[in-house]
C-alpha cells in the first residue's frame, strides 16, 4: 500500500534493454527513488536522451521497468493516472468533442454521456465553440489543450505530461504554460510533468527533479518556494534567474561528463 | 518646418467585400475552362471534317455525329439495355464481393504478423500474375455466361484492395496506438478507434485501383468469350464494320469508369473530412 498522503511512489525504478543492432545490454534509467504528494506539481529536466520520457512511459504503463516498483494512489473515482502526450497525438479522424471524450468510451461510457461529460473540460481549457473542429483546424496550442482536456477527462489522480508544449512556438509556450496553472489550481490534480526546458519546469512546478545523462538518475531534488499564483513576469525575478543558473550547471555538467567519458576514437 | 504636407489618403473607396458573380460568369472567365472547352471542341469538330472528307475509314472510327446517332438509335434498343445490365451485374457482383472479402482479409493480415507473413508471398504472386491472363480457364470452368466474368472480375479488384488495406493497417502511427494503450482501450476499441479511420485513406486507394482493374475484368472478359454484355456488343460491331455502334459502346464503359471514380470520390469524402484539403487525393 502507497503511503498516506502520496499520490505516486517509485523505488529503485531501472530500465535496460537490449541493442537491438550490437546486441549489447544498455541501461536507460539507473535507478529512480521518487514520492510526490498529492496536490503536488513536479517536473522532471535533463539533458536530451536521459530518460526522462521513459520514465514517464513506464509510470504510465506503456513499458515495462526492468526493476523496482511504481505505486499510484488508487483514487475512490476516475483513473489513477493519464497521459497528456507530445504534440499532435489527437486523432486527426475525430472531432476535438470526440478527442476528448475518448478516454471516457475507453472505460465503456455510452457515447451521448461520455461527450456530455467532456464539455465542462473542454470549457475549462478554452475551447467552447471548438468542439466539431478537427485537429488539423486547430493551432499547435488549441491541439494542446484539446490534449489537456482529454487527460482531464478520466478524472486521473495523477497526470502525466510529457513535453507538451515541446513544439510550441515561444509565445504561445509560455501562455500554455500560465494556463496550466490555472487549470491546474482548477481541477486540483498531482502532476508529473517531463521537459527540457528549465524555466518550464521552474515557473510550473513545487519540485523539480533534475535527472543526469544517460544511464538517467535523479541528480537532484530542488524545491520551488516562489509564492502562487505565480505570473509570467516571475521568470525575471532574481530567486527564479538563481535557480535556473544552478540547474543549468547542474544540466550542463552532466553533458561535459558525458564528453570526457566518452571514448575519443 | 515648412514643406509640402500630403494630404492624409482619402478614407478607402474599396469595397469590403468584392461582389459575388454568378457561377456561370465566373466559369467564362476561367482561363482553363475556356480553353479546354475550346480543346474538347476543337478536337471533335476537326474529327468530324476530317471523318467526312473521307480521310478517316468511318467503317473503323466513326464520327461524333454517327456516334451519337448510334446512340439514340441503342438506348431504345431494349436489347441495349440488356446488354448493359449484364455488364454492370457483372462489375456490381465481383466488385462487391472483393470489397467484403478483400477489407476484412486486408485488415486481418495487416493486424496479425504471422497471418502477413503467410499470406504475402501468395498476395504479391497473384498481384503481379494479370489476372485477365486466366481467362481462357475461367471460362471453361464457369462458362460463358456471367459467372466468369464475375470471376475474373473478382480477382481483378480483390488483390487490388487487399495489399493496399494491409500496408495501411502496418503503417498505423505507433503514438495513436500508445494513447489508446494509454486509456486502456479494449483490444476491439483499438482496432475500431484507431487502426480502422487511420486505414481508411488506404482503403479508399484500393477501392479506386480494384474498379479500374473490375472494370477491365469486364471488358476484357466479354471481349473474349461471352453471348451477352456491351463487350459483346462492342466486338460484333468491330466485325461487322458498324465503327459508330463499337465507338459508342467503347464511350459506355468510358462514362461508367468515370461515374465510378467520383463514387469512389464520394466515399472519400464522406469518410476524410478530418484531413486537410490538400492532403485528400
């Protein structure tokens, strides 16, 4: 049983998998110890190709870990976890109303119910008026939060997102960013969110875990304590400029470690 | 500062919107309408000079004018008529039966590997092999009537839709799959949600190679050995010299492959409005 008052637990979580063209063992993840509480919004940053996406793969259930244990508090009601994924995973075939109602029809909702139930979220993210769109009518930012929306949908103790707003243009990166926030403090979920982007993870999150190079371990846990609601203007502040400097050196150490070590033939 | 000062611009005299012409204006108007009316025109005016200068055999090619009163003359052959039904009862029977045969197979084996693995020597042999070629057999072992040409039909247009329809279940986008993985979609969900709609677009090409391939089957298969169909029709009047009522018979296959194509456009339509404009083919 997960511990009271935590909404995931991860022990000694490793991943390794076998090359598939040298036939050699490698090792993904090294060995991830992770508890974040309910409520909570953690992120995790590292250097590209650290694992950090298959971490989040196997807490979702998509790949297996090799070793350790991952637990998710059983909610009362809805799901325990739900993935918001990378740009453009909406099915292109299905309306933004459908999108969204998906998750529901997965757990065996009549249609006419599970669409009925998808509007409020579909309000919440800003899209009423949008609902018989197709994906490929919607901006980059729209298709995102269609994609919130559809996470939301299953009522998840935990959500999971996986740079979401990776392909993003700038602008429209950072209002995403301010309105998860808000839907956030809205619908009062735990999220676990994957980026490389340091201010990102910083202007988002109550922790952010920062994961080294490949083989991917945390290599630190660094607590936010800027007050919220947090605004834009919050990523020129000092606290916030000081803990983007230390992450990033902590980041870029990583990838000159990587350089050393490896072989210079 | 002195100097000549512009007057500020007059408040725009554009019209917010330009006014709509009527379909018909607007069609005159259009550079590539126009001339290809003059090209369609053009052509069958000096086909017709040149058919009744007696430059051309009009035993062989006859003229547009003859052509069309070959025309008027069958559609009220009732002999025509049956004629025709014959053909299209053909196309109908061994096209529909290698669409219901042919998706399901298709999506089958495109699902299941080893079923692909199985099957693929076997669909690309008889995808390669011209299925016309089997004619003279199917016409001993069906005869002469319908039934072979439904046959070769059949064989024409169900390799046509098959390997096509796999190919689209195999290149389904893997992250599709992982959402509904995701979402702990059923096995059936998955299938009906995801890999079904993605395969449409294939399917659909498969539809407009297997008619073109039907639609040969029938020809062909009337052409070679049968008592009834217009490629009967078409192949009495080549011996018999009547150049206007084959030209005429030739032009009825000609407009039914047509009509197909926007059918098959149709089905498209109705089943592709979520891509793009310039994505639909």
């Amino acid at each position: 049983m997960i511990e009271q008052g935590l909404a995931l637990s991860a022990r000694g979580v490793r991943m390794s998998y076998i090359d598939q063209s040298s036939g050699d063992r490698l090792l993904a993840i090294d060995r991830i110890d992770i508890d974040i509480r309910e409520g909570e919004f953690v992120s995790i940053v590292g250097p590209s190709g650290c694992g950090k996406s298959t971490f989040l793969k196997i807490v979702n259930g998509l790949l297996p870990s090799s070793e350790g244990t991952i637990e998710i508090a059983q909610p009362d009601h809805g799901r325990d976890h739900a993935m918001v994924f990378q740009d453009s995973s909406l099915f292109p075939w299905y309306t933004v109303l459908s999108n969204v109602a998906y998750g529901l029809i997965c757990q065996g909702v009549p249609k006419k119910e599970a669409q009925k139930r998808a509007q409020p979220l579909i309000d919440m993210v800003g899209l009423r008026g949008f609902e018989n769109k197709y994906p490929y009518q919607l901006s980059g930012g729209m298709q995102q939060r269609a994609n919130l929306a559809r996470a939301l949908t299953v009522d998840p103790e935990i959500l999971l997102m996986d740079e979401p707003f990776a392909a993003l243009d700038a602008q429209t990166r950072e209002l995403m960013q301010a309105e998860l926030l808000r839907i956030w403090s809205e619908a009062n979920k735990t999220v676990l969110f994957i980026t490389h982007q340091i201010d990102e993870a910083i202007y988002l999150s109550d922790r952010v875990l920062v994961m080294s190079a490949r083989p991917g371990r945390i290599l630190e846990d660094i607590r936010i304590d800027l007050p919220r609601p947090r605004e834009l203007e919050i990523k020129r502040s000092p606290a916030f400029v000081e803990m983007a400097d230390h992450i990033w050196r902590l980041i870029s150490g990583q990838l000159q470690d990587d350089k050393l070590a490896s072989p210079s033939a | 500062m002195s100097g000549a000062s512009t007057p500020a611009p007059a408040p725009s005299s554009l019209p917010d919107r330009l006014p709509r012409e009527p379909r018909w204006k607007a069609l005159l108007k259009s550079e590539r309408f126009v001339l290809g009316a003059i090209g369609v025109v053009g052509f069958l005016i000096l086909w017709e000079a040149l058919a009744r200068s007696g430059s051309i055999n009009v035993q062989f090619f006859a003229s547009p004018t003859m052509i069309a009163a070959a025309g008027a003359r069958e559609v009220q052959d009732p002999g025509f008529w049956s004629d025709f039904f014959i053909s299209l009862t053909e196309f109908l029977s061994g096209f529909l039966v290698a669409i219901v045969l042919g998706i399901p197979l298709g999506l089958a084996a495109g699902w299941f590997p080893k079923l692909n693995y199985a099957l693929d020597p076997w669909l690309n042999f008889f995808n390669a092999l011209p299925r016309v070629a089997l004619l003279p057999i199917l016409v001993i072992a069906f005869g002469l009537g319908i039934w072979s040409k439904i046959a070769v039909v059949f064989l024409g247009a169900f390799f046509a839709i098959v390997i096509p329809t796999v190919q689209g279940v195999r290149t389904v986008d893997r992250k599709y799959l992982d959402v509904a993985t995701s979402f702990r979609a059923s096995r059936r969900l998955l299938f009906t949600s995801v890999v079904g709609l993605a395969t449409v677009p294939f399917i659909v090409t498969g539809l407009r190679l297997g008619m073109a391939r039907a639609l040969i089957g029938v020809v062909t298969g009337e052409l070679y050995a049968a008592t009834e169909g217009l490629g009967v029709i078409i192949r009495r009047s080549a011996e018999t010299r009547q150049g206007d009522r084959m030209l005429f018979g030739v032009l009825i296959f000609t407009l039914s492959g047509i009509i197909g194509v926007e059918l098959v456009r149709a089905v498209e339509r109705r089943f592709q409005k979520w891509r793009p404009e310039g994505f639909r083919r």
